[in-house]
C-alpha cells in the first residue's frame, strides 16, 4: 500500500510539473494571438485613443483615453456634432511634436501602445464637427456666437470662460469635406488655424478615422460622448431643405416643357 501512495503523489506531482512548463511554452502563442486580435480590432472595429493636448477640454481632458467606433460611418454619415478622430498625415502639422523611435524596438513598442491608446498616434487628431459638406460656418452673430446656415449654436460644452472664436471667418465647407473645432477654441488649432491651406481649413471626410463615443479611462471620468442638442436644429438643415423643393421644381418642368414641345411639334 505504501509503494502505490508513493507513485500516485509522483504522478500528481509530474502533471503539475507538465502543466506549469506547458503554459509557459503556450504563452509566447497567447501574446501573439492577442496582438493579432487587437490588430484586427483596431483596424477594423474599434480603436482606443489617447488625448495628448487641451484642445478639447473641459469635454476631454490630457491622457483621457477614448473609444473610436470606426464602423458608424460605414451606415450613416458624419452628422454635425459628432467627436472625431481623423488622420493630418500630408496635411495638419501634429498639435503635440513627438519623439522618433530610437530603434525597431521602441518603434514597435510604441505601434503597441498606439493601438490600446496608451500614447498619441503621430498625427491623429480628435476635434468637434461643426459643419459638413454645403453649410456656410461663420462667426460671429450679433451675440458673439458661431452660426451654421444662418442658425446660432449654443455651445455649452465650450471651456469655461472660452468665447466661441476669437477670429472672425466665414467659409462655405465644400462637398466631401468637413469644418472642425475643439471645445477649448482658445488653445486649438482647428479649421481656423489652417485657413491658409489647401481646402481652407476644411478636412476630407476620407482622412475620418471614426467617431469617438465613450471616454474608457480614468474611470472616474467615464461617460458616452453624445451630440449636444443645439445640433439638432431644424434651422441648422435650412439651407438642404430649401434646395429640395428648388430640385424638385425642375424635375417637375422638364417632363412638362418636353410634351409641350411635341404637342407644338404636331400642329
């Protein structure tokens, strides 16, 4: 009896040993595959992203981290309102100068830590929708605000004490592209600092990389990012509507000045 309960404490104790030294050699497996995964998610899905300048406080402040939905755009558009992150690469200058990788090592570290958002992208950018494709954006009205096809925004998501815009600019934000703001206009270099460049400050909708929705990190400050409710005036869409009808006027005419000519045509 003795000898059997020695060789079945050596047998538990040798497939301890086999499972200790199978995990260890299965972990270089796992750290692969969990890049991956992440890569594909960051590519495709989801991506985590983290603010590195003031120019979107009190909204978002420096080192939050935020959740980009990079699929929303694929069924719906852009809408005015909307937090997002685009690429400036062959555009923007970055807003924060960051370090070159000192060799292949920190240069993958760093890819690693851009993808779960734990340093800032090189020339990722997070900034306010303010108007989209065919609005007139101009400040200031009467009352010192920003308006959108004539309609006023109340910004009350600005920093506190901040004034919509310090300059003064009128621009109609052409087809394709996009005029974009950060909620702290005084230390943001957004569309109005880029005036001078190709587009006029606008963004192409192209360089979008998504919409940011939650802030994830620290988690005292987590919340969804929604649209504030003065974009949803109906005001703000005057000036598309008014084109509808203007459309459909001409779409009416021709069919008619078409059969009016071959009634003429037949006499």
């Amino acid at each position: 009896m003795d000898v059997v309960a020695e060789d079945t404490q050596k047998t538990a104790k040798d497939e301890k040993e086999k499972k200790k030294g199978s995990f260890w050699k299965e972990l270089p497996v796992l750290v692969v595959v969990a890049l991956v995964l992440a890569l594909v998610i960051k590519t495709f899905v989801i991506q985590a992203f983290y603010i590195p300048s003031e120019s979107m406080e009190n909204t978002l402040l420096t080192n939050d981290r935020v959740l980009v939905n990079k699929l929303v755009y694929r069924v719906r558009d852009i809408e005015r309102g909307d937090v997002v992150v685009f690429s400036g690469v062959d555009s923007w200058d970055p807003e924060v100068e960051l370090e070159e990788p000192s060799n292949a090592v920190a240069g993958f570290f760093r890819w690693v830590g851009t993808a779960f958002g734990v340093v800032p992208g090189e020339k990722d950018y997070i900034k306010r929708v303010i108007g989209v494709g065919g609005d007139t954006v101009k400040c200031c009205d009467a009352k010192g605000r920003v308006t959108v096809n004539g309609a006023p925004l109340d910004e009350d998501y600005l920093y506190p004490g901040d004034v919509p815009s310090q300059k003064f600019f009128e621009v109609k934000v052409p087809e394709g592209r996009l005029w974009v703001m950060g909620d702290h206009r005084t230390v943001s270099l957004d569309s109005r600092s880029h005036m001078g460049d190709p587009g006029g400050g606008t963004i192409p909708v192209d360089k979008v990389v998504g919409r940011a929705f939650v802030i994830v990190w620290p988690f005292s400050r987590a919340t969804t990012l929604s649209i504030p409710d003065t974009f949803s005036q109906p005001a703000l869409n005057a000036a598309a509507t008014g084109a509808v009808p203007l459309l459909a006027g001409f779409a009416g005419a021709v069919p008619l000045v078409l059969w009016r000519r071959r009634r003429l045509s037949r006499r």
